[in-house]
C-alpha cells in the first residue's frame, strides 16, 4: 500500500510538471514589451503605495458615517463622607447612566460622503498613476531599443571603417593614396570609438531607468529587443480630446474632489443646527430614616447651543474656495491635457513622415552613394574625403531613421496616456530578426 501511494504521487508530479512548462512557455510567447508592462504594474513601488493610499482612504468611509460609542456612566451619589453609608440619607444612590450622541440629521451622512469622495480622488490618482507608468515603461522601453540600434551601427560602421583604413594603407604603399587619407581614416575611427563608449554609457542607464520602474535591480540585464514595424496610428485629435474627459482617470478624480468640498460645504451648513445627547439614568437607593429606598429613573435631552455664528460662516466660505479651486484645476486639467494631445499627435506625424522618408528615400539614396563613392575611390575618380563623407552620412541617417521610428512609438504612448485610452489598433508590432 505504502508503495502504491509513493508511486501514485510521482505519476502526478510528472503529469504536472509539463503543465507548468507549457504555462512558462506560454506565458514567454508574449511580446516582450507587454510583459514588461504588465510587471511594473505588478512589482512598481511607487503605483503599488498609490493603491495602498486609495486603499487607506477607502477604509476612513464606514467610520465617518458611523455614530460614536455610546457612554456608560456608574456613579456613587450622596455618601456621608463619616460613614459612607447608603442608608442614612435620602439622597443616597448607586446610578447607571447611558447616553448616545446623536449628529443634527444630514450631518453624519454628510461627513460619510466627505470621506467617500476623498477616497475617490485617490482611486482616480491611482489609475491615473497605472497609466503614466505604462507610458513610462513604455519610453524606456523604445529608448533602449534605439540605443541598442545607435550601438549596433556605430560597430557596423566601425568594420566598414577598417576596411577603409586597410584600403587607404595599400593604395599609400603602391603610390596610388595619401598618407593623410590613412590617417585621416585613423583620426575618424577614433571618434566612432568615443562615441561607441558614450553609446554604451547611455545605454546602462537606461537599461537602469528601465529596471527602476520595474522594481529590478539596476543592472539586471535587459534580453535583446526585438525588431517591430510601424503601424500606423489612425487617431482623430478632436475626438481624443472630447473622449479624455471620460476616459482619463484623472478627470473623475478632480470630480470626486470638486464634489467632496461641495459635501464639505453641505456639512459646515448644517453645522448652524445643534447636536443632541440622548441619555437614560436609574438610581438605585436603600432604606433609610426618610422613605423604603424606592428607585428612581430619568431621562432627558441636552444640546448645543451654535451661538458662535462668525466661525460657522468662516468654515462655509472656506468650503466655497475649495470648490472654486477644484474648478479651476479641473479646467487647467483640461487645457493641459487638449494641448498634450495635439502636441503629441504633431509629434507622431512629423515622426511618421520622418520614418517613411528615411525608409523609402534617403537611406536608399545615401547606399547608393556610399557604393558609387567606394567604386570611384578604388579607380582613384574620387577622392578619400568624399568617399569617408558618404559614409558617415550614410550612418547618420540610418541613426537619424531609428530615432525618428522610436520618437514615433513614444509620442505614440504619450498620446494614450494623456488620451486614457489604450490604441490597440495602431500598436507596433514585433517581428522576427
């Protein structure tokens, strides 16, 4: 038996261990940038204190609307201090007093309101804070990718240039070169060696910047990016804008504060009507010299009295500021946002037309005239100059193509984000090198 059940537990650890690695490989299958997003939104310090504080706040609303604890009071009444005894004297009693303040009506719902709102302001900062840290992530994300491409070119270009430097130095030693092409040649390789380093610099930190926002330590290595193609964004600016005032978290935020200074408000109002003290009492007493020692209870009603009507209307007026101002930054809100949106569509059309310029274009062009420079260098129709000239603009451009592609992609996120709204449609995709 015992060996039956040892046997039956492997059987089910090997029949699990394949569900698992389907699972991993899964879950590997995604494309890289959403499974960088979806862990910063997971393991992000600062997005994760964000919910903690909505979530803190959250919990103040049932507290608010609730009454306070009632109060129990036991007394001694009327002891002589000689004997202490109960029953000598007729104003002697035990009493039992309970009492349970009661907010004037509206008050107390008010308050709860109040605390309602505060923690709907913090929810849309919260989600709000979700969506910059994806555009954030996603920026870092395209700025390593262009560094990665700067680095690559800048070695291609490296090779490209000792095989000019070993041209230059045979033609000088056959009589058909310069000796200043050679070391015009060595001089430019030593510039593309510093920039490299510079390349490779920046490159470390944003790789850091990228692992920062992923709650990973600063030099975890970043896996090879890949390669991805433009998609087009089809995007209308007015109905962004008109749609960012319902898709953008952080416009129902400053609706949940404008409102809770209006319940603010309510409530200072209501603060000219007094509260009551319910209360209930039994006295019990002994026999003694004047009666049988018969109990007695009571019961009565105290309240406030809101003479100090100065303090009350500072308090109201304080309330209607709160709402002015929740106004106005609700409107500045909107202005910034109308402005970022048409700038980051600006941006992402000039980027569009960079891309599709450099691709289809230039970049050709310039290949062109790199291999008719390198023709005519060999047959000695041109000189050095001219042909290390085509090459160093021919690596400009192809830089000049790859930071035009990931300005595109970035003003891309930033115009989802500023939106609050996720362009699936016009996504770029990842493709095979």
């Amino acid at each position: 038996m015992m060996r039956f059940s040892t046997l039956f537990l492997l059987l089910v650890l090997i029949a699990a261990v394949p569900c698992a690695a389907n699972e991993g490989e899964a879950q590997d299958k995604r494309p890289i940038l959403e499974r960088l997003v979806a862990q910063a939104l997971v393991e992000n310090p600062d997005l994760r204190a964000a919910e903690q504080r909505w979530r803190m706040f959250e919990r103040k609303v049932i507290p608010a609307g609730t009454l306070d604890d009632p109060m129990l009071t036991l007394s001694m009444n009327n002891f002589p201090v000689d004997t202490l005894a109960g029953n000598e004297a007729p104003m002697t009693s035990r009493d039992i007093v309970l009492a349970q303040k009661f907010p004037f009506p509206g008050k107390l719902g008010s308050k709860a309101e109040q605390a309602e709102q505060q923690a709907l302001w913090y929810k849309g900062v919260y989600e709000d804070s979700r969506l910059q840290l994806v555009r954030q992530v996603k920026d870092a994300y395209y700025s390593l990718y262009y560094l990665d491409k700067a680095i690559e070119i800048t070695e291609k270009n490296l090779k490209l240039l000792d095989d000019f430097i070993r041209l230059t130095e045979i033609r000088y030693q056959v009589g058909q070169g310069l000796q200043q092409d050679v070391l015009k040649a060595q001089v430019e390789r030593s510039k593309l060696m510093d920039r490299l380093f510079a390349l490779r610099q920046q490159r470390l930190t944003a790789q850091a910047n990228l692992n920062t926002l992923l709650a990973r330590p600063a030099a975890s290595p970043v896996e090879k990016l890949p390669e991805f193609e433009l998609v087009e964004a089809k995007v209308s600016v007015p109905e962004l804008i008109e749609q960012a005032e319902e898709a953008r978290p952080l416009f129902a935020a400053y609706q949940s504060l404008i409102d809770r200074f209006r319940s603010q408000k309510k409530f200072a109002e209501l603060d000219y009507r007094p509260d009551f003290n319910v209360f209930a009492a039994y006295k019990f007493r002994e026999e003694n010299r004047g009666d049988d020692g018969v109990d007695f209870v009571s019961a009565g009603v105290t309240f406030n009295l809101p003479v100090w009507q100065e303090r009350r209307g500072e308090v109201v007026a304080e309330a209607d500021s709160g709402i002015r101002m929740a106004y106005q930054q609700y409107n500045d809100l909107r202005n910034k946002v109308g402005f970022n949106i048409s700038d980051a569509h600006a941006q992402l059309e000039k980027n569009r037309q960079q891309v599709l310029l450099f691709k289809t274009g230039i970049i050709p062009q310039a290949t062109q005239a790199l291999q008719a420079a390198l023709s005519a260098y060999q047959v000695g129709k041109v000189e050095f100059l001219s042909l290390l000239d085509a090459q160093l603009t021919l690596q400009r451009y192809e830089m000049d193509y790859y930071r035009a592609l990931t300005d595109y992609q970035r003003s891309l996120a930033r115009l989802e984000a500023e939106a609050g709204r996720s362009l699936t449609d016009s996504q770029a995709k990842e493709t095979s090198p």
